[in-house]
C-alpha cells in the first residue's frame, strides 16, 4: 500500500479549526494572527474584518486573519486557553477578566482600545415606549449568550433596580444578526445593544419603519453611575444613526482589543504601527473606526495594561505626550 493510501482525509472545516483553535498558534513563524471577533451580524465581526483589512492593507509584516467567534466570552476563552492570541472584548467583560471580577483574573494585555459603548434600547419608531420603565415586562432580544453586551445590560438595569431576569421576557440569541429581524417582525419590543453605528441599530434605523432608541434618562444615568461608578459617561454624537436628530447619552466603557502576553514585543509593535497608520482608513471605511486610534488608547487604557510592543511603538513615537 502507497503511504499516502493511509493518511485520513480531514475536511477542509476541520482542517481550519485545527490550524486556529487547537494547533497552538506560532506567531514568529506564521506572522498571521488569528483575530477572535463575535456571530455574524453583530458589531465585533463587522469591526474585526475591517480591522484585519485595514492592517492588512498597510504593508505590515504582521497580518490578521478574523475569526467568528461566539463573542466576548468565547475570545476571551480562547485567548486563556492560547487558541487565539488577539480577541476583540467589550469594556465590561474585559474589566472583569482584567481585574478578576466574578471570574478567574486572566494576564492579559491590550492592544488598542476598539470604540465607546453607550448602552440603549431600540424599538420600532411605531411603538409607544419611551422610558426604559415602559419596557417592564416585555420581550427584549438582549444579545447572544457569550455577548459582553449582556454585561452591560445587566449593570445599566441593575443600576436602575430592575433585573433582566425579573423583570422583562428575556430573549437569548443564537447570533447578533437576529435581533434587529425579530424586532422589525414584532417578535420582540425592543432589542438591547450599545456603540457606534452598531449594525442591529443601523439595520432597524434604515428599515421602512425606522427607529427610535430609549437610552437611561438623566436622572437614571445619575442612579447607575452611583451603583456602578466603574461605567462612564458616553454620547452617541447625532446622525450616528438614520433619523437620529439629536445627541444620545447613555453610558458606558470602551471596548478593547486584547492580547497576550506571550506575543513577542516585535509582533506586537508591527501591529500597533499598522493601527497608527491605518488610523485614516480605518476612520473612513468604518464610522467607529474613528475612535480606534493610539490617542484613545493612550487616553483610556492603564499604560500598565499595555503589551510592552505597544508602549516601545508608544515611546518611539512620542505619544505618551
């Protein structure tokens, strides 16, 4: 029998699983990183493919390749377990697995920040609900299982004293993009989400019936900041969204890119030199990819919590400033 007549055929979705979530992943070598994203439809895989464009696209000898994930929860399991060496993770659960909040305390450090993430309810701009208390005891699609969003929601309600649990008909999606569907079929009444130019937001704003979103009052952002002073003051500037005339705000943190640790500091300054430089195009081709930029970063992100790649590209470039 020829050698070859006793290999086991694999298919070619195995083979990929294989190379990307069990076969630890050799930067040095490959130089093609695995970027963790979220299910389709949703902010994370539309922010993680333009991402891995734009850097792509900037001659850097660091490549990224996005992977679906199942969100937040899933990358940043994969990044603990090393399937994955750069996952995007929202603001919340990024602090928890950063600080060890309710969860094991992951090393991990960050790449760039992503964008803001105001938290707010949409519903049809044909529906009668106004206030966050109008909801109580509706169905609300409120994110898929493993979605950072969830977190959000759960501080953003709490901080109001509702539960989401109690409270209201609680939704759970296989994946992001069935929201807004479910929302503009009238199978729920509202659909929870958060950031900038969102897709279940863009995709409810656009339709035939439009939209209208329903963020925490003034007097209820008063309320959540006091029971969870972690969260921050966020504005959704008007005209994010179709028909949105005025300003939005609501509150927040700002999603992150994560990676590890054992990244080599090379691979790790390639990469935020590629960021830099794509800033422009990133900002063009994606309406929150303003937001991903060195001078957020240095902004919002501990400089402790920095891969040291980032803070020697950081240094080099003076800004630290």
């Amino acid at each position: 029998m020829k050698s070859y007549d006793r290999i086991t055929i694999i298919s070619f979705h195995t083979l990929c699983f294989l190379l990307f979530f069990v076969i630890p992943f050799n930067v040095t070598a490959a130089q093609i990183i695995a970027l963790g994203t979220a299910t389709k439809g949703g902010g994370f895989e539309l922010f993680g493919k333009t991402l891995a464009a734009v850097i792509n696209s900037t001659g850097s000898a660091v490549k990224l390749r996005a992977i679906p994930t199942r969100g937040s929860k899933q990358n940043l399991e994969y990044l603990s377990e090393g399937k994955i060496v750069l996952g995007l993770v929202e603001g919340n659960a990024a602090r928890q697995a950063l600080q060890g909040i309710e969860r094991k305390k992951l090393d991990l450090r960050v790449l760039s920040v992503m964008y803001p993430n105001p938290g707010m309810f949409v519903v049809r701009a044909d529906a009668g609900y106004k206030n966050i208390l109008d909801l109580k005891g509706k169905k609300i699609a409120f994110g898929t299982r493993a979605s950072g969003l969830r977190i959000l929601a759960n501080d953003v309600l709490t901080g109001i004293e509702l539960v989401p649990a109690r409270d209201f008909q609680q939704v759970i999606l296989n994946k992001a993009a069935e929201g807004p569907i479910l929302l503009l079929d009238n199978k729920v009444e509202a659909l929870w989400g958060a950031g900038i130019g969102w897709p279940g937001f863009v995709k409810v704003a656009n339709s035939s019936v439009g939209a209208r979103f329903i963020p925490p009052t003034e007097t209820q952002i008063n309320m959540i900041l006091k029971n969870h002073p972690h969260l921050r003051r966020m504005t959704v500037p008007a005209g994010t969204y179709n028909g949105q005339d005025k300003d939005i705000h609501s509150v927040g943190l700002w999603s992150l890119i994560l990676i590890s640790p054992s990244v080599s500091d090379d691979v790790a300054y390639h990469l935020a030199k590629a960021l830099h430089q794509g800033e422009t195009m990133m900002a063009k081709t994606l309406k929150q990819g303003q937001y991903t930029t060195a001078k957020n970063t240095r902004l919002n992100v501990n400089i402790d919590l920095l891969h040291p790649g980032v803070k020697k590209y950081f240094l080099e470039k003076n800004l630290f400033k």
